[in-house]
C-alpha cells in the first residue's frame, strides 16, 4: 500500500465513521420516561439499547484517534514504521489496517 493509498483509505473510513456517528445520533439520546408505553421492561430495553449506541460511539472516537494519528505520520514522513521501536511494520499489516502504529512484535508485547 502506497501512502496516497493509505491517505485515501484513511480518509474514506474517517467519512464512514462521521455518517455512523450521524445515523446513530437518536440511539445515544436519554431515554425518557413514558407513561403511556409497556412499562419498566421497555424503558430498561431502551436503555440497553442507548449503552450499546455509546459504547459503539466510544469506540468509533478511538478509531477515530488512531486514523488522526496514522494521517499527523503520514504527514511527518514518518508513516509504516513503528512508533516503539522505529522498524518497518509489515506491508501486509498496512494493507490490512492503514492506522496501525507498531509491528507485530511491538504490538504484541514484544
């Protein structure tokens, strides 16, 4: 993957992300008490279903994060190699998820 490919697949997934936050906009919003509804069951499921809507919104802003950092390298030059102990991280790697910051070993605790 060429660093124009990367920027570009970044960028698309940064406008997915964006439209995801938009859709899902009304789950995350309080659940109100409704007098006139089925009862507790229903305002519980609604609750769940808001921590699950939040949950997918935390996790959309970590990804977020880490795309705004693999752009911030790409712009310093300094993008495909890993932030802990400066190697070529796998072009395999890259190609699978532009975003990552370090190579297997330093990843995995290496």
């Amino acid at each position: 993957m060429t660093e124009g490919e990367a920027r570009e697949a970044l960028l698309k997934r940064q406008a997915q992300l964006a439209e995801e936050d938009r859709i899902s906009a009304e789950g995350r919003a309080p659940v109100t008490l409704q007098q006139d509804s089925v009862g507790r069951l229903s305002r519980m499921d609604a609750m769940q279903q808001q921590a699950m809507a939040q949950a997918q919104e935390r996790r959309r802003a970590a990804e977020r994060a880490r795309i705004d950092a693999a752009l911030e390298r790409l712009d310093a030059d300094e993008w495909g190699y890993c932030v802990k102990c400066g190697e070529e991280i796998a072009a395999k790697r890259l190609a699978y998820d532009p975003s990552v910051a370090q190579c297997v070993g330093c990843a995995g605790g290496g």
